[in-house]
C-alpha cells in the first residue's frame, strides 16, 4: 500500500488468515455472486478455491427470472461443479477428483481452472458435506476458499470451519429503516463473546443436537432436542439447579416470553451454538442480552459489511440515498456499495 493510501475494504482478504471465508446476504438477490466475483479478483498470488451451497453462477433467478452474473475464475482456482458444468468447460479445466459423497444421480467434481473462466459453481447439501469438499480443497493446494453461504443452519457459513464472513445489505431486502434493523441485529450478534471452554468441552458441545445441562461439571443430554413445544419440560428441568445450559438450537419470539423468567432465575452461564440461533427481534434481542449474558458456541466472525442499491423484485430505491442513509446510520462501518466496487 502507498503511503497516505486509505485502506481498501478487503485489504483483510489478502492475509494468510482467515483461510475460510462465507459470503452471505441478508435476502434472496442480495448480490453475493457480484462481492464473490470482486473478491476472486483480489487474488495476487496462490492458489484459491470457490464453491457455493446452492447454485451459483446460474444465468437467471429461479424467482424473478432476472439475469444472474455467471462465476469468474481466474487460473489457477479450485471449484466444485456438476457434470454438465464440467463438460462445458472442456480443456478450459483439469479434473482434481469426485467429491466425495455426491450421489450417482448427480455427480459433483473438484475442477482446477486453466485459463480465465465464467461458470456455475455448487457443492453438496449438508454441512458436514460441504466441510468435507473444503477441506479437500485444501489438499488440493488452495491456501484459501471463498464460500457462496446462506445465514442458514444448513450452511457452512454458520459452522466452526469458517474463519470469517462477508455480508451483502441488499435493497431487496425491503424498506430503509428495515434494512438498519437487520443490521443493528447482526452487528449485535456479531458482538456476542464466544464461551470459554477447553478443547473436549467444545466437542463434546459440538456434535450435540440435543439440549444439554451442566452440573457438578459434567454435562448431561436433557432429551430435548428443540425449544419449539418444549418450554414446560426445559422450565422443570431448570428448577433443578445447574451451573450451565447449551442450546444448540432456536430461540425464537414466540418461545421467549416463556422461557424468560426460568433462564434468568438460573444464574448460570447460557451458550448457544450460534449467534443466528438467537431468531429474536432486536429490542427482546437486546432485553435477553442485557438479563442473561449468553456466550456462543461459534462467534459469527462478520468480517466486512457491503451494500447493494439494485432492488429486485422490490420498487427501486434511489442509490444515492439508500447509501447515505446506510452511512449516517453506521458511521463506524465501511459500506462500500457493490456497484462501486465493479464500475
């Protein structure tokens, strides 16, 4: 960087660290295929790789039918594809393997791309899938992967393998003062503390989907396996005293008002599995925050913050003003607009 030079808002992505990195966005066309595209395109050295859970690249929404941006791969770039994708790209590619897993109805392939290319890109359903297709990623050379994600718990980008994420604020998200809500919710999620635990304790924390209780320390499964009908079981099972509690799945509105009282009379720690657990409007988010003091499991990692002003499927909003509302809202973020980023 010159000297004098501002800092650009994806300096961060150049470093070795973080090696795994989510794109997500807060609504459907919110523009994660354009920030994925940029960010590729940042690369100066190495070898990177770029998968999506889902489908993307794909030329039209499967919604509005609108045109998508395809993926652009620049050489050297490992990704994940189907059949008919690998097929079209002939010599443009060196076939790395089958990704392990995929089904004999639709095969998924790692592919290293040859030469400058504009694709589709896809990985498998589940989590523990798509951690599998990174980390072969990674014994295939790519010192980084960029994930096309979802705020989704079937997504990667909510698991422990994720080093850092990247949200895209679309306008299609609906109005204004809607768009700062979200955002004034993730930014408090994003601020979470990350509970305190040793390497066996997180594990053991980990690969459990049931909700678990603590006592004379020692952690012991409660047979629930979802707040959703079972605030009358989890109340009983409170009343018993324990040092902590782990909820590895949703706290919703709806389950709030029932649970409030019995989880603050409980003075003792609280960790959910993810911040995005937490499904709360921001004013009963902040109110449980405030009263309980929750740790998480797996901190959210919001990296960088980008805005897109195209609205799809929503009346369209003056750029201009959707920005400068965005910026005075949150003068301590960098919101670049991705429109300004690929003009």
């Amino acid at each position: 960087m010159k000297h004098g030079a501002r800092p650009g808002p994806f300096d961060w992505i150049q470093a070795a660290e973080p090696r795994a990195v989510a794109i997500v966005g807060i609504c459907k066309n919110a523009g994660k295929t354009t920030l994925l595209n940029h960010l590729l395109s940042l690369r100066k050295k190495g070898v990177w790789g770029v998968f999506s859970t889902g489908i993307d690249g794909e030329e039209r929404d499967s919604v509005f039918r609108v045109p998508k941006p395809a993926v652009k791969l620049e050489p050297d770039t490992v990704f994940c594809c189907d059949t008919a994708n690998l097929d079209a790209l002939g010599s443009g590619v060196k076939v790395l393997e089958k990704v392990r897993g995929s089904s004999a109805a639709r095969p998924l392939w790692l592919a290293r791309s040859l030469v400058h290319l504009q694709t589709e890109i896809t990985s498998p359903g589940s989590v523990s899938e798509q951690i599998s297709v990174l980390q072969a990623m990674r014994e295939q050379g790519a010192e980084k992967v960029l994930i096309d994600g979802s705020l989704d718990r079937k997504s990667i980008a909510l698991s422990e393998a994720v080093d850092a994420v990247a949200v895209v604020i679309g306008a299609s998200f609906g109005s204004v003062s809607s768009v700062i809500t979200e955002i004034r919710r993730l930014e408090f999620l994003n601020s979470l503390p990350e509970a305190k635990l040793g390497q066996q304790e997180f594990a053991k924390l980990l690969g459990s989907e049931q909700i678990l209780l603590k006592k004379d320390g020692c952690w012991t499964g409660s047979d629930l396996h979802s707040l959703l009908g079972n605030e009358k079981e989890l109340k009983k099972l409170l009343e018993q005293g324990h040092e902590a509690i782990y909820i590895p799945g949703a706290l919703t509105d709806a389950g709030f008002p029932a649970l409030r009282e019995p989880l603050a009379a409980l003075k003792a720690n609280i960790i959910f599995r993810h911040p995005e657990c937490l499904k709360l409007g921001l004013t009963r988010l902040e109110r449980l925050v405030e009263e309980l003091q929750p740790r998480v499991l797996i901190p959210f990692r919001i990296r960088s913050w980008t805005v897109n002003t195209a609205s799809v499927g929503n009346v369209a909003v003056d750029a201009a003003d959707f920005r400068a509302r965005l910026r005075e809202a949150f003068p301590q973020l960098d919101l670049p607009d991705i429109r300004e980023l690929t003009s």
